[in-house]
C-alpha cells in the first residue's frame, strides 16, 4: 500500500523551489509570531509534542503559518500524515483516503492525520463525508481555512475540532522573517551579500500586511532581479535592493466589504457591542459603514429586534416597540429616507439603559431538560377534576388579599425555594427591583416553613427560632450570602487585567479553585497553574477537573509555603517559566508581614513577562471587624464595655512592643506595608479598600477561640487589659447575642494590582 505524505520527501524541499516554500519552519522553535498559540506553555504547543493531536482547524488571513504548522505537525507525529486539497479534491478522493486510513487502524493500529487546506472551499456533502470517519477515530482531521469556519465548515465538524485563530504576522515578526531568509545559506540567500536600500525593506514589510508568503514572494523577486544579469550570481556577490525595485516588487491589497463573509460578521459585530456599550457615536459611525456597504436593511433591523430583548429588556420594555415600529416604517418608506427610521432605532437603543436579566429564560430551560416536574396540584385546572382528585385546592385567590398579592408556592416541589429571575438596577427594571425580591424572600420564607404539621402559613410569623428547624434556614441564608462574596471576590480580581484567549496564568493559595475555574474558561488556549500546599488539596481541585480532557484540565502543583516558585522550578512544575498573570485571593491565609510580602514580590517579578501584572485580595487583620464595633450596634445590655474594649483592641492591632510578642507583625500590617513591599520590587502598582460585609452566623466554638487565653494572643491581650470581671462579662454578652441569630460582619479588604 502507497501512502501519500503531505509532503514529497517529509522535511526535505526543492531547492528550486518557490522562497516561501523553501522557508517553511520545520520545528515548533523555527516558527515566527503565533507565540498565543504555539509559545511555551500553550495548549497546541504541548500537544503537539506530547502527540495527543485531536481534530483541528487552522483559521486565519494568507501567510500567516496555517500549512507551516501542518509541516511541523508531520515532522512530528507518529501518525501517517495524508493530504487533499479541498479545491481539487472530490468525493471519490475522500473515500480513498478514509479507506487507507481504516485499513491503517484495522490491520497495523497506526492512526492518521488527514491534513485538508482550504477545507470551507467543500460543499456541504463533501464535508458530510468525511464526519463519520472523524467521529469515529478513523482519521484525525487538521483543516485550514481563510475564512470564519464558524460560518463555513460543517457545524457538526467545528464541534468535534478545536478552532486555533493565526494572526496577520507584527512588523517585527515579518522583518525577522525576512532577515532570517536573507542570512539562511541553505534555504534563502546566506550565500551572497543582500543588502536593502534606507526604506526598502520596511516597505515591503509594511505593505505585506502581516502575510509572511506575500512578503518573501516579494523578497524574491526583488532580490533575484536585482544585479547580476541571471541568477544565481556567483557566491558571495553583493546584491543590494533599492527602494524603487523594493516597491515594484510588491502590490497593495484593496480592502472590501464582503457581505458574505467575515467583514460583514466583524461590522454588525462592532454595531453590536456599540449599542450595548451604550456608545451613539461608535453605533451611528458602523451603521453608516453597513448602509454605504449596501448590507440588507432588513438584516440591521433583525440584529437591533433582537438586542432591543436581549440587552435592554425590561430597563425599558418600551425598545422592542420601538424598533418593530421604526422598522414596520422603513418598510413603507425605503431609501433614502429609511436612514431615518434606522438611525432613530439605533440611537433609541444605544441611549436606553440596558438589561439582560431576559437571558435566565435560559436557566429555566436547562431545569425543565433536567427535570420535567408535575404541576402542582392547586395550580391544576379545577374545571375538569376538582372533584374526583381535588385539583385547584388550596389555591389561595391573591385578589382576596391586600394589595392583591399573597405568597404561596408556583413551583414544582422539587424546585422550592428556587429562582431564576433578579431585577437589575437599571431603568424599569430599578423600580420594580425592591417590590420583587421584597415578595420573593416572603415567599421563600413561608414555601420553606410550610411543611406537613405546621401551623397554616397565614398564621405563622416570619421571625427565625433558634431553636427550630428555622436554623437551618439561616444556614441556607447565609450559605448564598457567601456565595455572593465569593462571586464578588473574583470578579474584583479578575476585573482588574485584561485575559486574552491563549494567555498564561498563575494562581497561588487556590485551595477554593474559585480563580481556577473562570481562569480556564477564559484561556482554552492558554494555561491555567495553580499551587496548593498539600497533596489532599490538589487531588480535591483535580477530582473537579476530571470530566475535562487531560489536555484542557489545569496543571495544579503542589508548592508548601506562602512564596512562588523560581523560574526553573516553574518549568519543572508547568514545562513554563514565566506567566501573563498572578491572581491570588488571601494568599496569605497564615498570618503575614513584611518579610513574606517581599519574598513573593521578588518570586512574582522573576516569573511575570515584561508586560505582566499581579493581582491580589488580602483581608488585614488590621481591617477586620472590632468586637467592640459589635458590642455598640448589637449588644445593648453591655455597651458600658464598648469605649474600654475599642482601646483595647486598637492598641493590640497597633503595639508591636515585646508585651505582644514578635509574632505581632501578623496582625499589625497595613495597605501601605503591601504597597510599599510591591514599589521596592519594581512594580508600578494601584490599591483599593474594599467595603466588605455578611450575615455571619457565630457559634460558641468561636468564642472558645477568641477567648482561650493561652491560645489566642487576642484573647491574651485583651484579657489584661480588661481585667478578669469584663473579659467574663464580654464573652457572656456575645453569648447572648449569637443565640439570637446572626449579626452583620464587616471588615475591609484590600485590592493590589502590580504591574512591571
């Protein structure tokens, strides 16, 4: 059996060959630029040398490595390497292949990768072809394509691939590209003396457009017509370029609008995001750019139906009328006074005040495709089967109730308590806001209480026993409150740096893995590291990430202490040196100070790329809550403590003499301690405080904490400084305070971002 391999002989060119040919990388390290996706540390780089290859589709402009990369993929691989050409190829090449391959698989167990340029030239059967063989492992599928395969492969395909973006090539990587070819004996013109006249390289690079083919076709014709009257010349001769032959050489590109493809989808995309962005300006500036363009009016207007639901909803339930109206009127009127109708929609809806909350209709179809519930039986139809099964009883009337309103239970039983719509704040939603979630926490707290011998619900109170099942109520309370803070947390952090796609990232202290798992869905062609301290934290964090593919999960490493990893264990640990970014939420969980704080600035400024940025929430202890803060709002009955307990607690957060003992720096740092540690370092850095707040449910565990004298230097401290009588007579009174419930915790938090 005659293989085909994508290339004549693998590794090995022409030397008459066309320059961009001959040029080609034939290693990972050979290739120039799309450093996002093939750099140290990123998805498609380590699976390619791990050769772990699953289907892929190459999508991006010409010239930008899109076959380069299949090259260094057959270079590689152990797999048989095939080959077709979507322009020339049919069918009956399709089945040809697909039977070599099987019989590959079936008679010696060697996989095959099917290489296909220009895939979206096939139609829609060609393409459905070759589904099954790659659904089934026959072949794995490499594709390469110019245009969006979103819009062009077959959908089936694109889900069973994953989709790596090439970028048009920087200056900088086209005039290295350039100055490789020239100084290359074997491949390019090493051999003779190339030169370029002041301005002659750099226009070739500038008009090249980020297309690494078009710049060294126009390298080769410039150099081999430039002086000796045929080529080659003999070795060594010098050969300098001018200006004029650099600018023959080379034509500009017209730049269309093409309705059918990626530009068309890029504009409205712009038009988009400027309406929700709430940007007239940019709004009326693309919608001016589709109109001159000639896109279908009927298509904007589509576009603008939609967001009028999808991004303002209910802050102004007035926009969907509006648009249909504006669009029924264009219509009826054409060009070129329909300009009028669709700049009035657009600028409706780019100054209306916007709202999204319409997408948890999602969230109820994803609970309704996991669980079909009944009908409860007092919102069944009571016209039907009242009698013989009692449908439509207990339904309570909310129109024989003030206000028209009364809380009982519309959802299925099995889905108590749940809830899928949250105002925003935002226009008609904000005034709605306070009477919905008012109704709906009265709701929740009667479904919750109203089970089998209980009292009828209209005749409970709404107040919480602590002695009751009405406990576990505020645990639930105050589990979501917590959940809150959390989401709140990350998004602080995460707000604070700007995460493309294919960057790297670090994330110390991610015991929670609550940065771990937005990280990875934000770079799915990045890297996600994480450090824990322990051997059961990290195999907890990869119990989550087991459904994952293994080259999708995170790299989690165990690494004991609070400081980071130099460079040479970061590449031992993740096969990466250096990281976009460091996010870390308390990093230091036990107790901090100076010495700490310099030690990880020092590890985050060797392991960041120029460029880099480090974020992190640390709470102080500093800016904890005060007891004394709690004795005056929450305990009435021993406010006569309060004034000498606050004098207390502020000298032992702020004395660092030997009564406190060394161990003091712990609690006594503050936001201009971090600060100053990070400045030292090199950084250039920004710091918020951070309000923070929760319903906190206390126990008498923790007061056996905070007051064990031998235990708790807090306790200790503030011990002696109120004598044996009051520190007695606080702890009876904060025993008698969390007995009625929890109380509001406040504290403050501090927000560093770093940047080198």
């Amino acid at each position: 059996m005659q293989d085909r391999e994508l290339f004549t002989v693998q590794g090995t060119l022409s030397p008459d060959g066309p320059l961009a040919d001959r040029m080609r990388p034939r290693t990972l390290d050979d290739i120039i630029g799309q450093d996002h996706i093939v750099g140290p540390g990123r998805l498609l780089r380590r699976a390619i040398q791990a050769d772990r290859l699953s289907s892929l589709i190459f999508y991006g402009p010409p010239g930008t490595g899109k076959t380069s990369l299949a090259r260094v993929i057959a270079n590689t691989t152990k797999s048989t390497f095939e080959s077709l050409n979507a322009v020339l190829a049919g069918i009956k090449d399709i089945r040809e292949a697909i039977a070599r391959a099987d019989e590959r698989r079936r008679l010696y167990g060697k996989r095959t990768i099917l290489f296909v340029d220009e895939v979206h030239r096939w139609n829609k059967a060609q393409q459905d072809a070759l589904l099954p063989w790659v659904e089934n492992g026959t072949v794995i599928l490499i594709g390469a394509t110019t245009e969006n395969p979103f819009f062009e492969v077959n959908r089936a395909l694109v889900s069973r691939s994953r989709i790596f973006q090439l970028k048009s090539l920087k200056p900088e990587d086209l005039r290295e590209t350039a100055l490789r070819t020239i100084q290359d004996r074997e491949r390019g013109y090493g051999k003779w003396r190339v030169s370029f006249e002041e301005g002659g390289l750099e226009h070739l690079v500038a008009v090249a457009g980020g297309d690494a083919r078009s710049l060294l076709n126009a390298l080769e014709l410039a150099v081999e017509t430039t002086g000796a009257a045929s080529w080659p010349p003999l070795e060594g001769a010098e050969i300098r370029v001018s200006l004029e032959a650099a600018e023959e050489s080379i034509q500009r590109r017209a730049v269309l609008y093409d309705r059918d493809g990626d530009y068309h989808f890029d504009t409205i995309s712009a038009f988009i995001k400027s309406i929700r962005g709430s940007d007239p300006d940019a709004a009326l500036y693309w919608l001016a750019k589709m109109v001159r363009a000639g896109e279908d009016p009927a298509f904007i207007f589509r576009r603008m139906i939609i967001l009028a639901s999808e991004d303002v909803g209910l802050a102004d339930p007035h926009a969907l009328g509006v648009v249909i109206s504006c669009a029924e009127a264009f219509d009826r009127i054409g060009f070129p006074e329909g300009n009028f109708p669709l700049a009035h929609a657009c600028l409706y809806l780019a100054t209306a005040p916007k709202s999204n909350t319409i997408m948890t209709v999602f969230d109820a179809i994803k609970e309704v495709e996991k669980e079909d519930a009944e009908v409860p039986n007092h919102l069944r139809d009571p016209s039907r089967d009242s009698e013989s099964f009692g449908h439509g009883k207990g339904y309570i009337y909310p129109h024989a109730y003030r206000d028209h309103w009364a809380a009982q239970q519309y959802l299925p039983a099995t889905l108590r308590g749940k809830t899928f719509y949250t105002p925003s704040k935002m226009g008609y939603e904000g005034r709605i806001r306070e009477e919905v979630l008012r109704k709906r926490e009265i709701q929740v707290a009667v479904i919750m209480g109203d089970t089998p011998g209980d009292p009828a619900p209209e005749t409970t109170g709404l107040s919480w026993s602590a002695s009751s099942k009405g406990r576990e109520g505020w645990f639930k309370r105050l589990e979501s409150g917590r959940s809150a803070l959390l989401m709140a947390d990350r998004d602080a952090i995460l707000g604070q740096c700007r995460i493309s796609r294919h960057d790297r990232l670090l994330i110390p202290a991610a015991h929670d893995g609550l940065l771990l798992w937005e990280s990875l869905r934000r770079t799915p062609e990045g890297l996600s590291a994480a450090l824990v301290d322990s051997d059961a934290a990290r195999e907890g964090l990869l119990r989550y990430a087991a459904s994952l593919d293994e080259l999708e999960q995170p790299i989690i490493a165990v690494f004991p202490g609070a400081s980071l990893p130099s460079p040479e264990v970061g590449e031992a640990l993740f096969s990466c040196a250096s990281f976009d970014h460091i996010l870390a939420r308390e990093p230091w969980r036990r107790g901090a100070g100076p010495g700490v704080f310099r030690a990880f600035a020092e590890g985050a400024r060797k392991l960041l790329v120029p460029g880099g940025d480090l974020v992190i929430l640390q709470s102080p202890p500093l800016l904890g809550e005060r007891i004394s803060r709690v004795l005056r709002d929450e305990c009435a009955g021993a406010r006569a403590l309060e004034t000498k307990l606050a004098a207390a607690e502020e000298a032992f957060f702020t004395c660092r003499d030997e009564a406190v003992g060394a161990e003091s720096a712990r609690w006594t740092w503050d936001e201009s301690t971090l600060e100053q540690v990070f400045l030292e370092a090199g950084f250039k850095t920004s710091l918020t405080l951070l309000d923070q707040k929760e319903d906190r449910l206390l126990t008498e565990r923790d007061l056996s904490l905070w007051f064990d004298r031998e235990k708790s230097p807090w306790g200790a401290f503030i011990a002696g400084a109120l004598g044996d009588e009051d520190f007695t007579g606080l702890r009876t009174a904060l025993h008698e305070r969390i007995s009625r419930g929890p109380l509001v915790w406040r504290w403050k938090s501090l927000l560093l971002t770093a940047h080198l």
